[in-house]
C-alpha cells in the first residue's frame, strides 16, 4: 500500500511542478539532482566522475553517452558494460541527427569517438571519504536485523538509500588541496631532496603506454582527519594527496608509532590517579631496575640533558623522555592501557612494556584525533561518525546515528591537560610556532615525532575542531633529517584551521566543560560485562550501561573477536626494524634550550 500511495503522491507533485515551471526549468533542475549511475548525483557530478570534465568541456560523444545512460545508470554504465554504453550513445546520436541538433559529419566523427573514462571506482578528491562512507553504510546495514532489513548490494548503489553524512564537501576539497601545496612547498622543493616527488611521480605517469599498470607512487603522504568536538561529527577525511593515484586511506588503514603524541594520554591516567601538574618529578637518567620490567632501558632526552626535578606539568609541556617514564610508572602501565582503550586507541602492541610511554604505539589518525576529543570537552569523547542517517527512497527511517559518547576522565583531569596543551602551542612549546604560522585562535595540541623521523604527528584542537595531522612515507624511511612533527605536520594543521576558519567555523575560548555532549553511559558487552568494543556491537551483544560507576576505565571484552580496519598489504609494507623505539634511536620533540618557566613559575601557569 505504501508503493502506492507513493506513486499517487509523485503524480500529484509532477502535475503541479508542470503547472507551476517551464519544460526547460523542470528539465534543469531535474538534470542537475538525478541519479547518474555509482555515487554520482546531478551531470556536473557524472561529467567529473565518468570523464574528469566540466559539463561545458564534453564533446557531443560523451554527452551523448550520460543522456543514454541515464534512464538505467547502473545497467548502462561504462564501468560495468562498456558495449552497452556505447549503444546507448549510439543511439542519442541519431536522434541528434534526425532532429537537426548536429550535423552529419559532427555524428558521424561522434559515432566514431572511443569512449574513455576515469578508471572506475576512483574518483575525484573526494574519494576517500567516499570509500568510508561506503564502508560505514556497509557495515551499517550488516549490523542491521538481517531478517527484516537485509538489503541487497544492488539497491543501495542503485539509489534506493538516501544517506546523510556529516562531511563539509567545501571543507574536505581545501583540506586536500592545502596538504598538497604544504608538501611540496616544505619537502619537495627543498633542495637536496632525496625523494620522488608527486611532479616526478606525475611525468613517469605521462610516460605510459596506453594500457600500461601504473607504477606505485613513492612520494611522502600525508593525512587530516577533522572532527567536530561537540559531537563527534567527522568534517573531513583525508587519506592522502590523491586517491587517484594512490587509494590507500591513510587517515584510517594505516596505524603508525605515535611518538610523543601519545604522552597527554599518560600525563592524564597520572593525573586521573591523583597526580597534579605540580607534583616534582625527576628528570635525571633513569636507574637500572628503577622501572618495572625495563631493568636496562635507559632513554634520552632529545637535547642529551638531564635537568633534576620539575612539576609533572613541565614535563609535558617539555616532552621529556625521562619524566615521561616515571609519570607512566607512577601511573600503571595497565591502567596507561586501559585509559588509551577509552580513548579510543586500537589494541596494543603485543606484550607491552614501558616504551609505550613514548610512543611506541600505533594509532591512525582517525583514533588519535577521536582520542584528543576528549581534552576538549572535559573529559567527554564522542564517538566519531560520518553517517548520520540511512532512509529508503520512500523515506522510511532505517538507521540513524545515536550520538554516542563516553567519559573518559574527570573534568578535573581533562581541563588540566588541555591548559598544558594550550602552553605547548605558545612561543617556547614543541608547537610554539604556531602564531608565526598565522593561526591566532586559542587552541592547544601536542607534537609527536618517532624514531629515524620516520612519521611527523601533530594533533590539536580549537572550541569546536580537534584534527590530527601525519605526514610519512608508506614505506617507512626517514622523511627528511629532523623533520619533527611540529615542523612537517604543524604547518598542514595550520593550513587545514585557516580553512576551516574561511569557511565561517567558530573558534572561540577553549571550553573547560562539555560542549554540548553528555556521556550517556558505558557501553558493555551483556555476555562478559567487560568494555564493549565492535566485535559484541557486531554480535548484538553490546548495551548501554547508564549506572555512574560504569565510568571507571576496565578491560575490554575478551569473549568476542576485535573487528579492525583493513589494510591495504599491497601498499603499506611494515618495516621490519620500526617495531620498536630503541633506546638509542628515539627522537621526539626538540626542547628548548632555555626553560619557558622556572619551576616556580611553572607551578603558578599550569
């Protein structure tokens, strides 16, 4: 009955559409909102997505083909029949023809036009975020009560779903644009520079025989991930400089050390067990035994100094090794763990040990921007989505978002961390470089970089916008001689705020409370009553658990299998010598040579 009601509707709509505009108004609007086959919605869409061309710039061939196409995009579609496109074309053509629209030699050179089109599937800048929305909705709809809501393949991409996501189309264009330039202008015109660089990478291309495999591209990448603080909304995802030439989503298939990135997470469990920014802790060389099972581990300090005792907040605005160390002993290391698995992190490197504390372990930039949520909003980390709604073409509700959020530390904790992340990004932080790189609104964030400069990290967060930053090599090498995160990955944070700014987002006084979002308790797998992580979500055996002592971290279910992010084995080789940070190896955040604060000053600032 509801099919029908429908129909009756749509006759009624039509006959009031035609009453109210013209043929040609009806047909403009109609053109630029239809459904044209795969993700495309609209010509202007299909002309980029098919040929990588504005509608103005196709030749009467390739118009012909998207007018012939489009009564049945997915059945006609180049990508799947190339022969049935071409008699689709064929036959728009001679109705061209026999309606005097073009000439007979404008046919007869159309008829004989090869059609050519974009490899399939990989499309235009933003394809990455494209490959995790198609991805999400998979994994939505599998989710799903299979025996009422099984819903085929073929009628999501046949159009049959109406999907409404969170991300800023506008956004995402200027952040990937603004990632490239920053490359090259900080790494690839550097003279001396030792690597391909895309315009080598672009020429080799151009080389090709037609037909011939494309080489795998060799040149530094980069990742964005924004996040919208107040609800866990993901703005932008970018997985690297262009999917086109290199698919792999870097910004969430690819788990890198996070280095000194990681140190807010261990500063906040000390903090979180009654530790203060103003408790002394030494920064002298740790002592054999000094540090459980690490009899022998010794690390340094970037600067080769080791300076006595100072307030734990120093050491955080520092990133001292050594401090660090002994923050995260003082802390636990399983409670160190168990606060990073709240946050958000993915399991842990296989039997953990005390060079977690630095950074040994690995994160995507989607984790780690979602970890950092939660200093910006007191302790609150939203979980982030890109979907937020799923309806059928007759506009039945079949999944939406259940804005979801855990506490994670207590607003005492979060506000402490975030004040000395706000001192990291002034004159005399590892990110004090900020306001010389023109962004002038209050925010606060952390640098992380790891042994052989091998990945440069920068995460940070305004009033309303955490993001984090990688630049690296998909193969990991060094990328060029200290490059530290707050020198690589800094700048393209910068560049990507002052985007998001141009685009009328808020960026006012960093909050001290939620902003907006409220923990609506634990989620906890009902079979083993520890955390709940996707796999009991995937067993349907994850619920909400609203009692206040449910806030304290605990350990994650065990009973059911983790389900992680693919990637891609073909373009992200492991190194077999980056599994670990070695004592002698680490290289984290330049110190100052000069303390920003005497100690105490440092106990009244912080």
């Amino acid at each position: 009955m509801r099919n029908f009601d429908a129909k009756f509707t749509e006759m009624a709509l039509a006959r009031r559409i035609e009453a109210t505009y013209d043929k040609d108004t009806i047909l403009r609007c109609y053109i630029n909102r239809v459904f044209w086959g795969h993700t495309f919605l609209g010509l202007k869409q299909a002309a980029y997505g098919y040929f990588n061309k504005e509608p103005r710039d196709l030749t009467i061939g390739e118009a012909a083909m998207l007018a012939g196409i489009v009564c049945n995009p997915n059945e006609f579609s180049p990508y799947r029949s190339l022969s049935s496109a071409t008699i689709q074309r064929n036959k728009v053509l001679k109705l061209l023809v026999e309606h005097d629209k073009i000439t007979r030699k404008q046919y007869e050179a159309a008829l004989a036009e090869k059609i050519v089109t974009n490899k399939p599937e990989r499309r235009g800048i933003d394809n990455y975020a494209l490959d995790l929305i198609r991805s999400e909705v998979d994994h939505i709809l599998e989710m799903l009560d299979t025996r009422e809501e099984r819903l085929k393949e073929e009628t999501m991409y046949a159009g049959g779903l109406i999907i409404r996501t969170t991300l800023d189309v506008d956004l995402q264009s200027a952040v990937m644009k603004e990632l490239d330039s920053r490359l090259v202008s900080m790494l690839e015109k550097r003279r001396g520079y030792k690597h391909q660089t895309r315009a080598q990478y672009q020429a080799l291309v151009k080389q090709l025989e037609p037909g011939a495999v494309r080489p795998t591209p060799r040149y530094v990448q980069a990742a964005c991930v924004m996040i919208d603080n107040a609800t866990g909304a993901l703005l932008s995802v970018v997985g690297g400089r262009d999917s086109t030439e290199s698919p792999l989503n870097r910004a969430l298939q690819s788990r890198r050390q996070v280095g000194s990135l990681f140190k807010p997470i261990v500063y906040s469990t000390y903090f979180e067990r009654g530790g203060s920014p103003r408790s002394m802790i030494s920064d002298d060389r740790l002592q054999p035994g000094e540090i459980p099972n690490a009899k022998r581990w010794s690390p340094r300090n970037s600067d080769g100094r080791f300076t006595g005792n100072h307030p734990a907040g120093w050491g955080l605005l520092k990133s001292r090794n050594t401090m660090s160390v002994r923050v995260g002993a003082r802390a636990g290391l399983q409670n160190v763990i168990n606060t990073a698995l709240m946050s958000g992190f993915p399991q842990p490197p296989r039997n953990p040990g005390p060079t977690i504390y630095l950074g040994t372990w690995e994160a995507s930039p989607l984790e780690v921007a979602g970890a950092y949520t939660a200093f910006a909003n007191g302790g609150v980390r939203p979980t982030p989505y890109i979907i937020q709604s799923i309806t059928d073409s007759s506009g039945r509700l079949i999944w939406h978002n259940p804005n979801a959020a855990r506490r994670v530390y207590s607003q005492r904790t979060a506000n402490a961390t975030a004040d000395i992340l706000q001192q990291i990004t002034k004159p005399g932080g590892t990110a004090g470089s900020m306001q010389r790189l023109g962004f002038k609104a209050p925010c606060g964030g952390k640098t992380g970089t790891t042994n052989a400069y091998r990945n440069a990290w920068f995460c940070g967060f305004t009033s309303d916008i955490t993001a984090a930053v990688w630049v690296g090599f998909d193969r990991p090498v060094t990328i060029v001689d200290k490059g530290y995160g707050g020198t690589l990955a800094l700048p393209i944070w910068v560049g990507a705020m002052q985007q998001a700014q141009k685009l009328g987002y808020h960026m006012g006084d960093i909050r001290r409370t939620p902003s907006g979002m409220r923990s609506k308790g634990m989620r906890l797998c009902r079979e083993s009553g520890a955390l709940a992580h996707a796999g009991c979500e995937y067993k349907n055996t994850a619920y909400t658990e609203t009692m206040a002592d449910f806030n304290k971290p605990r350990a994650f279910c065990t009973k059911h299998a983790v389900r992680q992010a693919h990637t891609n084995d073909d373009e992200l080789a492991e190194d077999p010598d980056d599994s670990e940070l070695q004592e002698d190896d680490i290289a984290v955040d330049p110190d100052a040579e000069t303390p920003l604060f005497t100690d105490d000053d440092v106990a009244e600032e912080i």
